[in-house]
C-alpha cells in the first residue's frame, strides 16, 4: 500500500516530472563544509549540457562569493553524484554520465575548511 | 412536575448520548465511510470518555466573556500606541512569522477539525472535535485582531493569507497541515490533537506568548492569557484519543506508533521556525530553543511516553535525532533566513555583539566553534556594502519542504543528504525521518508542491524572481523584505524614539 487512502489504487499526481520543467531537468549541487551557503542548490538545466557547463558557469554564480573559491583546485576536488565518489566527465553531457532529474552533486576542496576553518 | 433544572453532566448527556440517531435503513459503513480504511479498530464507542463535559449555552457565556476581556486590552494597547512600547522594532518580525506561519495553521485546525467532527462513528468524540474546531477559529480571528494595529505601523503583514498559500517558507507549515488534513480522521487526531497540540504545544506557544511578554507586546499575551483554558481541554482531547484507540483494540499499536513517530519528527521540523524566532528574533530574550526544548519535550515527552508504555507505545523515533540537533537547529535555521532575506516577507539581521555573546554563552558546544566566524563574515560583508543574500534557490526537502540547511550530527558542517527512488524518480530529503515518511506512502508525497521547483516550472508568475517574489508572493519589494537594517521598519521606530540609525552614528565617528 502506498498510500492510505479511501479510494483503491490512488495514485498521485507527480508534480515533479521532468517533462514539467521545459526541456530542463533539476541539477542539485552542494560545496561539502561551506555552509556559509546554508543548502545544496537548485538549478534547472538541459541535461544535453557538458559537464563543463556546470563547473564554468553554475558553479561559480553560486558559489564564488565565498572568499575561499578562487582558491579551490579543481584537480584536487572529490565528486560524489547521489551519494556514491565520481569522476566527473568535462565534455560528456550530464544524461551520458548518468546525472539524471533530480540528482544530487556534491564537492569536497580538501584543504579549504570555509570561513576560519569553522567549515562555513 | 419533575425538577427541570438538570446539572452539567445530565445536559451533556443528552446532547451526546441522547441526541444520537438509530441508524436504521442506512448501514452504519455508509454513514462513517472513513472510519475503517486507516486500519483502526474500534470495538465500543461507549467506553470513550469525555475530555471535557461541554455544553453549548455554557461555551458561548464563557467564551464571550473571555473575549470582551480581551477585546478591551487591545482597544487599550491600540489607544495607548502600544507599538511604540515593544523593545524594538526588531521583535515585531516573531510577529510577522506568527501571522502568517501560524495563525492560518488554526484555520486549518478549525477546517480539520470540523471536518473529523462528522467522521467518527462515536458521539462523545464528534461533539468534542466540533467544540474544538470553534476555539481554533476563534483563536485566528483573536490571533488577526491581536496582530491587526501592527499592521498599521509595520510592513509584511497585509497579504498573510494570500503569502501562506505561496511563499517558500510558509510552504513549511501549509504543507504540514494538508498533509494531516489529507490523511483519515484517526492520523488527523494522532497529528494534530495528539501530537501538535499535547506534546508539542508548550514548544510552540510558551516561547511566543513568553516572548510577547518579555518584549512589551501586550496585545499578543492577552491572547496566550485567553486561549489558555481552550489549550487545556485541546491537550485533554488529544491524550483521550490516543489512549481510547489503545485500549480499543492491540492492533491498533503498532499503526498509533507509526503515527506518533511521523508527526513528532513533522511538529518537530515546523517548529524549526519557532527555535529561531527564540535564538534571534526577540530583543529580550526568555530561554534559548536548547533549554525549552530540554524543559518541554525531553523531559515532558519522557514522563508521557513512560506512561503509555503500558499499552505497548515507545519513545518516538527520530527524538534522538532531535535531542542531538538541539545545539544546532536556531543557528541553522537562522542562517537559512539570513541566506534569502530578500525572499522573506519580514526582516533578518546579524546579531549585534551582546547578543552573540548571549548565543555562546548559551550554545558553548557549537556557537563559536561553528557559526560566530561564519556571522562575523556576514557581518563584515554588510559593513562594506555587500550584504550577503544567496543568489541562488535552495534544493528542498520533499517531505518537510525546509531547504536542506540541516547537517549530520556525526560531521555537523556536512549536509544530510537522504535519497528514494520511487517509480522511477529520484526524492531528496533532509533527514531519515522525512525520508521514512516518504517512503512508508509515497504517492502522498510525490505531489508535494515545492515552491524552488514550482518557479522553475514556471508556475509562480514571470521569469524574473522579482516577479514571483513581487506578483506572485505579494512582498512589497524593498520595503517588506531584505535586511532589517536600513528598512522603513527601522526608520519609523527610529523617528519615534528621536534615535540614530547605526550608520549615520559610524559616518559621524569617521
């Protein structure tokens, strides 16, 4: 039963389908220890882009008002998609390297603690 | 001639018992069609024992004398400009959050609980929830005539109602009652009699009642003064079902358990609000979210939960979690705020150094350790110019809809991330409790209306935010919302009290 409910078989509507996001799809992403930036965010975005998109242009409009991102080594940083380590491909497109609707992207800059070393 | 003069308890006999109908063409399945598809089992009505013996005559005569009362105090704090006498403008911001946070809540309860008041198949229980659903309409109308002079001297409260239904933050509790209001008459009353209004109560209306009265605020207190007595009967109504479903039958427990666990942890979340309206939000302050939390859930839940031990129920789930966030959740939430002032209908701000130092005096585990140099940077953004405003939506939780400010007690600067799949989809949430709830019905939450993901569908107004935050929330762009520094709400308290407003004083010194 996946739901109590007084009719059989209710099935609720999914206000979140892809297809409801004109050709977008969601794409989460959260700087691990940074919280001066108090969530992950929430961008839409074709899932036709290249990685490289998101690292050269979300990324930063999120995230470059932290005094410690022009120090970031994107080299060093750790990936996870969806809670599992990942090697981000720079010029596949996000569909191709299995970032689908709704997932979840993180980055960890070892060596970079946020503000103080306080992890914000 | 027998004596025509019948005490209390005859009276509410009659109205109960005695007015009931026989059912006798029509099935009684037909007639309660809600009763039995959550899986409760009630064996015997009868055996429900009445909370309160109430009768109608008697409600009205007390309550309009209750309200005459309270109606006088708020001509006088009208005539008296009892808005002049809060300690700071800053406080009338709790109030804000009150209307239109929590006051639509009881318009929702009135509806919910009108709503079971026909379902149950028991008199005694209809009659009760009935009489509970005016006070909780009662209390919106008090609650708006409490809160109504401020509006003439402050901005962010003329679209309350309108903002319920859309903003992103009051999404939080709307979405909290819909989901009770959407589930079967015995989770309504385990959600809201139960759970909201007896255990989780005292963390709810003690710190804004206590606040009004550490701040000045005499019209809100007056109304805590006044809602009290209908709190009392609210309290014994919830402990009454819960224990009257218990004893009904052993199966029951687990399904009570079940909802214990998910309406704690959902109180919980929604009362996030009210830990940082405590932390921040008053000028004066009456204890921190930590030392309320310990007072009137640790220790209270602890002595009700020994005692429904006997019929089988445990400690809730997820309390754990709860107790270990205690040091953490005012200062995240606060953040959160602070991160979307410009999306908020009221103010935010940076502590100023007396109060940062009532924080880690208060907090010694974790305010300075984790969230002082992360203020003092905001601050020294602000000094230069640059207040910080995120420029980005956060992600949300799909069941309790708070952006995903949360973090892992075992690694408290790391996010909690918890993820589903369901029919193919992904769920992100903020906690194993929101994640359960998901999971135990899923196709409840797969509606859920987030509001980041509603804008980017293109449901909330124009592309630009400033037309969803201007149109489509109503927020009166640059007067209702960003920081409270430099606000027309500073400005007016300032001309009132002849003061200065810190920048003028800092250019004065330089």
């Amino acid at each position: 039963m996946a739901v109590a409910a007084i009719t059989e078989n209710y099935v609720g509507e999914r206000l979140d389908r892809v297809e409801n996001f004109h050709g977008n799809q969601v794409l989460y992403i959260g700087w691990d220890h940074h919280l001066m930036f108090c969530a992950p965010v929430a961008f839409p975005v074709s899932p036709q882009a290249p990685f490289r998109q998101v690292l050269e242009e979300l990324i930063p409009g999120a995230f470059s008002l932290h005094p410690e991102f022009g120090e970031i080594d994107w080299d060093e940083v750790q990936w996870h998609l969806n809670g599992e380590p990942f090697t981000p491909d720079m010029d596949a497109t996000l569909a191709e390297q299995g970032i689908d609707h709704k997932s979840a992207v993180r980055f960890a800059t070892p060596g970079l603690n946020g503000i103080k070393g306080c992890g914000s | 001639m027998s004596n025509r003069k019948l005490n209390l308890k005859d009276k509410y006999r009659l109205l109960t018992r005695d007015l009931e109908w026989e059912y006798s063409y029509r099935d009684y399945e037909e007639i309660f069609k809600q009763e039995s598809f959550e899986g409760i089992k009630i064996t015997d009505w009868s055996k429900w024992e009445d909370p309160f013996r109430l009768t109608m005559d008697s409600y009205w005569k007390y309550q309009a004398e209750k309200e005459k009362k309270l109606y006088a105090i708020f001509d006088a704090f009208a005539q008296n400009n009892g808005q002049q006498n809060v300690t700071d403008a800053r406080y009338v911001n709790a109030i804000k959050l009150f209307l239109t946070g929590v006051s639509p809540l009881e318009y929702q309860a009135y509806n919910g609980f009108a709503h079971v008041g026909r379902q149950f198949g028991g008199v005694g229980a209809r009659v009760a929830c009935q009489m509970q659903s005016l006070d909780e309409l009662r209390h919106v109308q008090t609650q708006i005539h409490a809160m109504s002079h401020y509006n003439k001297h402050f901005d962010g409260f003329q679209e309350f109602p309108h903002m319920h239904d859309r903003v992103w933050y009051l999404s939080v509790p709307k979405s909290f009652f819909d989901d009770a209001r959407s589930a079967g008459p015995f989770e309504f009353m385990v959600a809201i009699g139960f759970s909201f209004e007896y255990v989780l109560t005292n963390l709810l209306f003690v710190p804004f009642m206590s606040g009004a009265a550490y701040n000045g605020d005499m019209a809100t207190v007056t109304f805590g003064f006044s809602a009290q007595s209908d709190e009392a009967r609210h309290m014994t109504l919830g402990l009454e079902i819960i224990k009257f479903m218990l004893e009904q039958h052993e199966d029951n427990v687990p399904i009570v358990q079940r909802w214990i666990n998910k309406w704690l942890w959902r109180g919980y979340r929604v009362l996030t609000l009210v830990a940082m309206m405590m932390d921040y939000m008053l000028p004066n302050k009456v204890m921190s979210w930590q030392e309320s939390f310990e007072v009137y859930f640790e220790e209270a839940a602890t002595s009700l939960f020994k005692d429904l031990a006997r019929y089988g129920i445990e400690m809730p789930a997820y309390a754990a979690t709860a107790i270990e966030e205690k040091e953490h959740l005012s200062h995240q939430a606060w953040s959160i705020f602070y991160n979307y002032g410009h999306a908020a209908a009221f103010h935010t701000w940076m502590p100023t150094d007396q109060e940062m130092d009532w924080l880690s005096e208060k907090y010694p585990n974790t305010f300075d350790k984790y969230y002082r140099p992360r203020y003092e940077k905001w601050r020294e953004m602000e000094e230069a110019g640059e207040r910080y405003y995120n420029p980005t939506l956060p992600m949300l939780c799909q069941t309790c809809q708070i952006p995903m400010g949360f973090t892992d007690m075992e690694n408290p600067t790391l996010t909690s991330y918890r993820q589903s799949e369901y029919d193919g989809e992904r769920y992100n949430f903020c906690s194993d409790g929101c994640k359960d709830i998901f999971d135990h019905e899923p196709e409840k939450y797969v509606q859920s209306w987030l509001p980041v993901h509603q804008i980017y569908q293109g449901n909330c107004g124009g592309a630009e935010m400033e037309d969803v935050l201007g149109e489509y929330y109503r927020i009166n762009l640059g007067v209702d919302n960003l920081d409270f520094h430099g606000s027309p709400d500073e400005e007016r308290w300032n001309a009132w009290h002849n003061l200065q407003p810190a920048e003028d004083k800092l250019k004065e010194a330089s």
